[in-house]
C-alpha cells in the first residue's frame, strides 16, 4: 500500500534445509519413532510443555517408550544455578532429550538438537510456535517439527488456522507469510486491520488518506471559509500537484544499473516532502552511485517545484515547449481566488507581460509563462512569485 517500506531476508544461511512440520496427536507411535530416529544419527530432541505439572509425566512417557534415552526437565521454576547446569549438560550431550517449558524459545543455540515435539500446540501463539521451530534446524541435517494436538477433540477456527498457517509455511524464509497471517488472525486495529468496511477496503489506505485530505481542504477554502482559524499563507488549497514534462528527467541505466532499485528511488523521491529529506536523498545518491548526471540532476528539484506550486494553490504544473503551464482549481473555490496566494501570482502576471499570459477554458484558469527550458527555471519563478506582494 505504500505506507511503510518492508524488506525481508529470504536468502537462508548455505546447507540450509526446511524444517519438516507434522501437525499430528500425541500418541507412542509418533514420540518413539520422533526419538528413536534422531538418536540414531546421535542427534538430540526438544519436547516442549506449555505447563509444568505435565513435564514430569512426559518424562516417563519418554522413558517408557525408549528406554536407552537420557532424559532431564528445565523449566522457571528451578534454581539459576541448576537451570544453567542443565542446559549446558544438555548442550555437552549429557541427555538426549530435553522436556523444558516455553523457555528455550529465546537465545538457545543447539545445531545437534534437530528434532522437537511442541505437545498441545493449538495453545501457543502463532509467532510462539514459529520461534520454537526455529530452535531445530539450524545446522545442515534435516531438522523435524512434531505440533501434537489431543485426539478427537475439536479445534478453535483460530487455533486451526495457527496450526494451518506454521505448518503451511515451512520453507526457508518464509518468516514474513507467517507474520502475515498472524497479523491477519489476530487483527491490527479498524485502520490498518482485516475489520475494514467502506470505501477504505474498496481504495487501499494510501488512497482513501488522500481524497479524504482534499475533502477537508475543499470544506475548509469553500464551505468553512469564514471560520478558518489559519492565516491565508498557512492554507492549502489543494492537496496536490501533477507534474508534467517533455523534459529528460530520470535516472538513468548506466547511473542506476538495476531496474528495480531505479524504481524504488523513483518511489521515494515522490514521497519526499521537505527539503531536508529531499537533501539527505540526494547526498545518498552521490555516496552510492557517485556525481549526479544533469538529468537527474533536474529530477531532484521536482519535489521543491511541486511543493511550491502546491502551496501557490496551483493543480498542476506542465513544462512543455519551453513554456510552463499552470493550472489553478475551478471557480467553485471562491475562497482561492481571493486569497493572498493568487494575488501574488496575478502580481508576477502584470510584472512580466511579455512572458506570461492568462488563459480560460471549461471554467479553469491557467498561466502560460515562455522561456521556461529547465525546472530550476520553473522553481525559480515560482519562489519569486511567492516573495512577491499581493495585488
């Protein structure tokens, strides 16, 4: 939509596999074979309880299912000291099976633990469960995630669409799809979240904020004119301004190789509104891809030019056959036309009679000034035409 930038890595680490999810119930076939197979390449397992009343019977589950294993339970509840040597026992290869709370999610880095069973998974959290997983699989075995869930007993629709979701979106750097879709269960508030109605889930939320700027500016310099509290130099009568040209104005391939970084500037550069933005835009450029060509040069000062023109009340603004036209809003806004801005513009008209001229066509008015060959020339007129007195 346009109301933030997002880059996500999608790139995994080299020897690099997805990690294998199985949602599945909680019964001895799935937690011997789970085990057994990941001793048998001497590797290491995670069985993860959200309480700890039920880590202990999971232990003996465990031990009676494979008795060969090594078995040891960390949860929040023990002493630092034995929490600290259980953990680093169980990193030296001490165990072979962990039964631990919700806290290895966080900060615990174990390439030979490569598989982990997550019991009642329907009761975590979306970005929870993504985080747990992300606990196995991080050297080059294939790596297996079991999410047990107890048998014939009904789902929550949102706790059917966690599990759907983590076990849908299993490969490589698929972390932000996963994000989505918890963004997209959970809700982000009426503005920004999946509960929109109205015109603003028909336009997208980049739109619906620009028309309904130009609704207040038209009822503020038409309907409220009277009772405008800010002064005639502050208002903005029209909520912006199109910019045309013949000109060559652009980035060009041999400054910026890449089309899709050429687009991504393009795309900044219209978003661009202040002048210490547009200046930290261009001191970028030079450090990334060296000297300015003058092409682009002139590009640059097409924010100054459309934020002037904006302020001029001017709707748009074409720079075509060495003349500048610009066109001003209909006659309906009465509030403009006897603005300060408009006087100031009608005083550089009688101060250049021999460039400029007026014109009016289907009840819209616009200037043509001559001589205008480049947009400094146009940023320049329009400045003089602001510092200018009213008529």
């Amino acid at each position: 939509m346009g109301a933030r930038d997002l880059s996500a890595i999608t790139t995994p680490p080299p020897n690099r596999y997805p990690i294998v999810t199985t949602v599945t119930s909680l019964d001895d076939d799935t937690v011997s074979e789970a085990i057994n197979f990941e001793m048998s390449r001497n590797g290491q397992v995670f069985i993860i309880n959200n309480r700890i009343e039920g880590l202990n019977e999971l232990q003996a589950m465990v031990q009676r299912l494979v008795p060969d294993a090594r078995t040891v339970v960390a949860h929040g509840q023990m002493s630092p000291e034995t929490l600290e040597k259980t953990i680093i026992d169980f990193a030296n290869h001490d165990y072979d099976v962990l039964l631990a709370t919700t806290i290895i999610e966080s900060g615990i880095d174990m390439p030979n633990v490569n598989t982990i069973i997550i019991n009642n998974a329907q009761n975590f959290g979306l970005s929870e469960l993504h985080q747990l997983r992300g606990r196995v699989g991080r050297s080059s075995r294939k790596a297996f995630c079991y999410l047990t869930i107890p048998p014939h007993q009904p789902l929550s629709p949102t706790s059917r669409r966690r599990l759907q979701a983590i076990e849908g979106f299993s490969d490589l750097g698929s972390g932000i799809h996963i994000a989505m879709q918890d963004l997209d269960i959970r809700g982000a508030g009426n503005l920004l979240g999946a509960e929109q109605s109205g015109f603003i889930a028909d336009l997208g939320y980049e739109t619906y904020q620009k028309i309904l700027k130009e609704a207040v500016t038209e009822l503020r310099t038409e309907e409220f004119s009277d009772m405008a509290e800010t002064s005639d130099t502050d208002t903005e009568y029209v909520a912006d301004c199109v910019i045309e040209s013949d000109m060559e104005l652009l980035l060009p391939a041999d400054y910026v190789p890449q089309e899709s970084e050429r687009i991504a500037l393009y795309q900044r550069l219209d978003s661009i509104d202040r002048e210490l933005d547009l200046k930290e835009f261009k001191e970028q450029l030079i450090d990334r891809f060296g000297a300015i060509p003058p092409e682009t040069a002139e590009l640059l000062r097409i924010p100054r030019l459309r934020r002037l023109a904006r302020r001029l009340g001017i709707e748009k603004v074409s720079l075509k056959q060495d003349t500048m036209y610009i066109y001003f809003v209909d006659d309906s806004n009465k509030a403009y036309y006897q603005s300060d801005m408009f006087g100031r513009l009608l005083n550089y008209l009688q101060r250049n009679p021999r460039r400029c001229s007026i014109r009016e066509k289907n009840g819209r008015r616009s200037f043509a000034i001559a001589h205008v060959s480049t947009v400094e020339e146009a940023v320049d007129i329009l400045q003089t035409a602001i510092n200018m007195p009213a008529l």
